[in-house]
C-alpha cells in the first residue's frame, strides 16, 4: 500500500487541528459539567492506608486497614493537554514527514493516559491500581519500536516498482516483545472490565452507571487492542500505511471519549 508524502503530510495536520480544536474546547467548556456528569469531571481518588494504631502488629492484614479518600483526578484538565501535546506532535509528524518510530516516544506518555481515563471512566479510582496501570501500559510502548526495527518490511516502492524483501523478524526479541505487550494489554483491560462490571451489577437509582461510560468501555477494549495487531501487522503492509494505520487508532482512542464527554455536560 503506497501512501505518497503528501497524503501523510495532510493527515497529520488535519488529526493535528483536530486535536487542537478539541483541547481549546475542553479547556473552554471544563468549568460546565454538571454534577451528575461524574463530580464535575473531578474523580476522587481512593487508597488503602493503615490506622493510626500504637500496636505496630495489629496494623498489617486487618480491618484496622482502611480504604481512604486519596485527592481527586482532574480528568478534563488532563483530557485538555493530552489533545494539546498530541497536536504538537502530529504537527511534528507533518514536519519531518512520517511518524514512523517517533509516535512511540508519544505513546509513552499518552497510552497510560487513555489507559487510565478508560480506569477511572469504569470505576477503578484506587490509586495503586492506577499507578500500576500507568507505569505498565508506559513500559510497554518502547516494544512497539523495537517490533518494527526487527520486523522489518518484507517490500518497498521505489519509482513506483514494488521491491520483495526476504526479512523474517529475528523471532526472540519480536516474540518477546507480542508476549510482553499482549499481556500487560489483556490484564489491564480484565482488571478494567471486572471492576466496571462489579460496579454495573450493583448499580441501582443514583448509583446507576451512566450510558456514556458503557459507549467508552466498550469502544475502548476494541481500539487499544487494536494497536498490538497493527503492530503485528506492520511488515505487511509497510511503513507508511503502518504510520496512518496507528494515527488513525491514535485519534480515535484519544477524541472518541473526549467527544462523549463533552456531549455529555449537561443533565438529559
């Protein structure tokens, strides 16, 4: 699939704009969420603390530890300059002319982020989890890089003459690499999805979960997956469809839940 320098040119600065337009917009309408709109976009936090107890041995494994509010989330703010920098960076991928490789150091800081508002959206506010969620969705980004530079393009275009190129990927750091990824991918979205359908279950009245957070789960656990295959896929169809292919699940991951959560400021 040939993809001229132009059409990725133009891409990139059209998915900049978008995303710039929708991180002035977060930013303008933050202060208009209404309180049933998940505490105004403030999702408070939780963490298991001990008491406060003078005998050190009735501190550890017992009721005396406590589940503990922990600070707030400020899930706008951090949706506003998670468009913002990705704008900066697609206009950087415009510039140079691919995103080839550099997308990674991206995705090393925006992943968690998507990663974690797809948590917190579902009802996982527990800071340890969230923390572990971060760091290891992060970790595993730089495999994507090193899955493409060993699993190099089996063709390219060359004045229009397509090139085959006999180039098995070096099977242990690239197996290493599916295994890692896929299951750091698999467990967060089962710790995802399993606190979200506690919470589903029990949910009655006041405490129903609201029908955007069902939109976001279930259009998250196709997209973020959907990252590993398009890495998987990257030798076969060539470094620029492979560049437009992640942008594109990139964008969708990132405004798909920003646009949801901007429809949903005011009460029906």
């Amino acid at each position: 699939m040939n993809i001229n320098s132009k059409a990725v040119f133009t891409f990139h600065v059209v998915v900049g704009v978008i995303h710039l337009v929708l991180g002035i917009f977060s930013a303008v309408l933050r202060g208009q969420f209404s309180e049933n709109f998940l505490f105004h976009g403030q999702l408070p936090l939780t963490c298991f603390r001990m008491s406060n107890t003078a005998d050190v041995s009735k501190r550890a494994f017992s009721e005396l530890e406590l589940d503990q509010n922990c600070g707030k989330y400020d899930l706008i703010l951090v949706c506003t300059l998670l468009h913002l920098a990705t704008a900066v960076a697609h206009a950087g991928y415009a510039y140079i002319g691919t995103s080839s490789r550099w997308r990674w150091a991206e995705y090393t800081i925006s992943a968690p982020i998507v990663f974690l508002h797809t948590a917190l959206t579902s009802g996982t506010r527990d800071v340890g989890t969230l923390i572990l969620i971060a760091v290891c969705t992060s970790a595993i980004m730089p495999l994507g890089y090193v899955m493409e530079t060993t699993d190099t393009p089996r063709f390219t275009y060359d004045e229009g003459i397509v090139e085959t190129h006999d180039n098995p990927p070096k099977q242990i750091p690239y197996g290493i690499c599916i295994f890692c990824g896929w299951f750091v991918v698999l467990s967060v979205l089962f710790v995802t999805l399993w606190n979200f359908l506690s919470i589903a279950k029990d949910g009655k009245g006041d405490r129903k979960v609201p029908t955007f957070v069902y939109g976001i789960i279930c259009s998250e656990l196709v997209l973020l997956p959907a990252f590993g295959v398009a890495a998987m896929v990257h030798s076969r169809i060539g470094n620029n469809a492979s560049n437009v292919l992640h942008a594109f699940l990139s964008f969708t991951s990132k405004v798909l839940p920003t646009v949801i959560y901007l429809s949903s400021i005011y009460d029906n």
